[in-house]
C-alpha cells in the first residue's frame, strides 16, 4: 500500500514543478497531506513490527 501512496508523491513532485501559480497552493497541500499519511502508515508498521516477539 505505500507503494502506491509513494508514486501519488512522486506524481505531486511532478506537478508541483510544473504547476502555475494559481495551482501551486493546492498541489503542495496535496502533497503534504500524502507525506503526512506514508509518515503514518510507516509508524504504523514499525510499531506493529516493534511489538512482534523475536523467534
């Protein structure tokens, strides 16, 4: 699942270079909001990982 959520950023980058002005507001508050999710999901999965007994 964060594959997909790092190539929506990498495609947010993109347009982000590109964008005029007017969009440029709207495409970076899109990207945050993706950054801040993978940031979530990876603390998700260390978490989860951090808890599993060792073998």
């Amino acid at each position: 699942m964060t594959y997909g959520l790092e190539a929506q950023i990498e495609e947010l980058r993109a347009e982000l270079r590109n964008a005029d002005p007017a969009e440029r507001a709207e495409i970076a508050a899109e990207l945050e909001q993706a950054r801040a999710e993978l940031a979530s999901m990876i603390t998700v999965a260390d978490d989860a990982h951090a808890a599993e007994p060792p073998q």
